[in-house]
C-alpha cells in the first residue's frame, strides 16, 4: 500500500524509465504518471491535435454579447490511455480564467495555440475537464488565406471550424481522429437566434437572452462544429427519410436574402438522393445555414452546412454528400482530404447525370481530355498532399472525383454502389485512412487496384487511363 503511493508521487514522464526498478521491489505500484503529447504528427498541421487521452464528450455553454465578446465554459469528458500528469488542449485566442480537472483547481499555461493542463493529481481512466474563459474570440487564417474559426458577422458571428478554426472558440482536442459527441448552448440577445449541430433540445428565454441548446449525438469532428449566432429567420419543418424515419430540419436564413424557398425544398429531395446512393443518412437533424458572411466557401458543418450566400443546386449536393463523406465517415489525417472533397465532387456528378445533365462518363472524359499532362489539375496528386494551402485546391476536389468515376467505370456500376454503401456503413462515426478505402474496394470488386490507386492519388502527373 505504502510503497505504491510512494511510487505514484515519483517525478514525471522524463524519469518514467529510472523509476522503473523501484516499481520491481514494489510490485503493486502502478506506473508513474506522464505528460501527454502535444501533437498527433498530422501530415499537414503538425501543431494540431494531443495525445494521452480521447475526447468522448464536449459540453460548450457560450454567452454571447452584443460587444461580440463571449464568455464561456467547456466542459470536456475524456478517456485517459495511462496516467497524465499534464495533457494539453488546442486553443488559439480568448482568456482563460479557471480550470479544473475531476473537480479540483488545475495549474495551466498557455504556449502557441496549446493550452497546458497540469491536474492537481493525475488524470486517470475517464475524467472530467472545465475549463471557463472569455474574450473577443479572433477569426483564423488558413494556409490557404481564407478565414475559417469565429467571423464576425452584421448582425453577430458564425464559427466556421475547418480545418482548425474550432479552436478560436472552445478549447479541444483538434484533430479529425478524436471525434466526441457534443452539447451546445449558445446564449444570445433575445432577439437573434443561435444555431449549432444536431437537434434542438430546448430554447429558453429570460432577462432578455435566449438560450439555444443544441445535441449532436453521433461522433463529430471538431473541424465540423458550427456556432452561427445572428439576426436569423428560423425555419422548422420535417423531413421523411427512408424506412419511415422522420427528422427535423432547422434552417437559418438571413432575413435580406429573402426566405430560401428553393433551397429548403431542395434539401429533403437531395437527402433522398442520397440516401438511395449511398445509404442510410447517418444523423438525426438537419438543414441549413443561409448568410451573406463573406468567407467565399460553403461548409458541411454536421447536420446543417453553412452557405456563404443562396447556394446552386449543386453546391448545396456537395455539401450534403458530406453528411457521408467527411462528418461521419472522416478523415484520420489532413493528408486524406480527397476522402471528402473527392466524394463530394462525385456526388455533383452523379446528382446532374439524373437531373438533365450529361452522364457521369461523360462529364469525366471532358475534364479528361480537356485537361492536357501541363494543366494544374493534376498536380500536387490528391493524396500526396505535403502543402496545407493545397487542401481544397482543384487537384482534390476534381482529379479526387475524376478518381471516383475512373474506378467506376473499371469495376462498374453496380460493385462502385455497393461499395460506398459499404464505405458509409461500416465506417461511420470514425476516422479512416485512404488504405482502407483501397482495401474495401479490392474486396468489393476482387480486383488488385493497387497500381489504379497510385496512380491516380499518388502520382503528380496526369494518369495515363482509366
Ligand atoms: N470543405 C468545404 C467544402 O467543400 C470547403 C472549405 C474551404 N475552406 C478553406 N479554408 N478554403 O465544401
Ligand atoms: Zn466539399
């Protein structure tokens, strides 16, 4: 018993190796307590994402006041792998006022976009994270020079999370491999509405703020977490899925771009589109976010994309294809973007093949052809990403969807179906590499498409056929 404590209050992860021999002359003792990693060795954000530990759950309770400012608590539940005596969070801005971590006051600091927790004892098997904070929160800028994270908007802000921006406004655990089930509370001036992921639990008002609380039970990415805070109009309807299953649409318009109308018709015939195409969609709410914000992209928050502006038909398919290909089944690494921009770009083409447009082949061998070995299409190749300015860049999103139809046609119809209904199926709510999206479709089709594979992710030029 004695010994064992003793052993527990030994110095830390750097002397983990000379306290070995005492643990062998107290065999009960457990091993001593280390300091999680501050990164995940992403392949294109080397600073995001810590170890030691898995988010299961994050609880964002966020006020937001008229001077844009907010103030705000978090509270994290997470499954420890061994002992932590310190384990960080990404969090980029704000100030941080109080953590605790299982209840008791906890030292933290803060270097670059870390914020270091060091608890009062160390956090084992399942624990509990607080942290309290406020702040104007700061809008980021991608590699790419676009502006993802908290953007302020006219009438309030929207936080927009991809690839890293979900920093700017909770603290986390930023990376596509630890998906977590959320909770979001957004407190607002009564007279904007606040919306977030998933169903609408409850929406109360006094002492002129309302609070929107939102639940998104499916695992999410932080990249996909959506806070759009503003002069709203706020439409509610359902929507019939297949199998008789009903859910919620709750979209958000903004008020000078008129009611969306189209749009919101729209949605519930894409989702039965897809779902015919690629299977059961994986969430309980849905709809949209409609707003003239100015970041100049559309985003497939989970359960409800944003729109920079009334999207087009075929913008608002690609972002709801994501619904499969991204939110729930998601990239484990940046590097693995065309697992997402691929398959949403495919989705465009399979959707105005059966809408008056050409067919899916068609459509291929125009781009095709019409893209010479010099053309920027193909260069870098969509899976062998090493600049994260190349992210959503032409080469992912078309050469990745050229990818998608090239394999079609080699394997046919009727085995690329019932391939990505498998892909969707038994991957959802988890992160995956490229490789066993490969493997599924070698086993799908028995065929060997190692080489068909290299070729057209890997390679930097134009591949040679199809
Ligand atoms: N994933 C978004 C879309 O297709 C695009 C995000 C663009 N973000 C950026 N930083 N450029 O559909
Ligand atoms: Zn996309």
């Amino acid at each position: 018993g004695s010994g064992a404590l003793a052993v527990s209050l030994l110095p830390l992860a750097p002397m983990a190796a000379s306290a070995a021999p005492v643990a062998t002359v107290a065999p009960a003792a457990a091993p001593a307590p280390v300091a999680g990693g501050t990164t995940v060795n992403d392949s294109l954000f080397p600073e995001i994402g810590n170890t030691g530990y898995d988010v299961r759950h994050y609880k964002i309770a966020l006020a937001y006041a008229p001077d844009g400012s907010v103030k705000a608590t978090t509270t994290i539940e997470a499954k420890a792998d061994k002992k932590l005596s310190s384990f960080s969070l990404d969090l980029e801005g704000l100030e941080v006022d109080r953590v605790r971590v299982e209840g008791r006051d906890a030292t933290f600091a803060r270097t670059g976009t870390k914020l270091v927790v060091t608890p009062a004892k160390a956090a084992g098997g399942t624990f509990t994270v607080v942290v309290k904070y406020h702040g104007k929160p700061v809008t980021h800028i991608d590699p790419d020079g676009a502006q993802d994270g908290w953007v302020p908007s006219k009438t309030g802000a929207t936080a927009l999370s991809e690839p890293v921006g979900a920093q700017t406004w909770f603290p986390n655990n930023n990376t596509p491999r630890d998906k977590a089930t959320f909770d979001v509370a957004l407190t607002v001036p009564k007279k904007l509405a606040a919306a977030s992921n998933g169903v609408l639990r409850s929406r109360k008002t006094s002492g002129g703020r309302t609070t929107w609380s939102w639940r998104q039970k499916q695992p999410m990415a932080t990249y996909l977490s959506l806070a759009a805070i503003g002069d709203f109009d706020v439409y509610r309807s359902t929507v019939k899925l297949q199998h008789g299953r009903k859910i919620t649409a709750w979209s958000f318009v903004q008020p000078s771009l008129g009611k969306a109308e189209a749009q919101r018709k729209l949605l519930p015939k894409v989702l039965a589109f897809s779902e015919k195409q690629y299977g059961r969609y994986p969430f309980d709410g849905t709809g949209m976010v409609i707003q003239d914000l100015g970041v100049g992209y559309a985003l497939e928050t989970q359960t409800r994309p944003f729109f920079d502006g009334v999207p087009d038909d075929s913008t608002l398919v690609h972002e709801l294809a994501h619904q499969w290909f991204g939110d729930s089944v998601t990239p484990r690494d940046w590097g693995d973007i065309w697992l997402n921009e691929g398959f949403a770009t495919y989705a465009e083409a399979n959707w105005a093949a059966e809408h008056g447009g050409p067919t899916t082949w068609q459509a291929f061998q125009k781009t095709y052809d019409g893209n010479d070995a010099s053309s920027d299409l193909w260069k870098p190749a969509p899976n062998a990403l090493e600049d994260p300015a190349d992210l959503f860049g032409e080469p992912v999103y078309t050469r990745g969807g050229l990818t998608l139809e090239a394999l079609r046609h080699r394997i046919g119809d009727a085995k690329m179906k019932t391939l990505l209904r498998a892909w969707s199926k038994n991957q959802a709510g988890r992160s995956v590499r490229t490789s066993q999206f490969v493997a599924l479709a070698e086993k799908v089709s028995d065929q060997d498409l190692g080489w068909f594979f290299r070729s057209w992710l890997e390679v930097p030029s134009k591949p040679a056929g199809y």
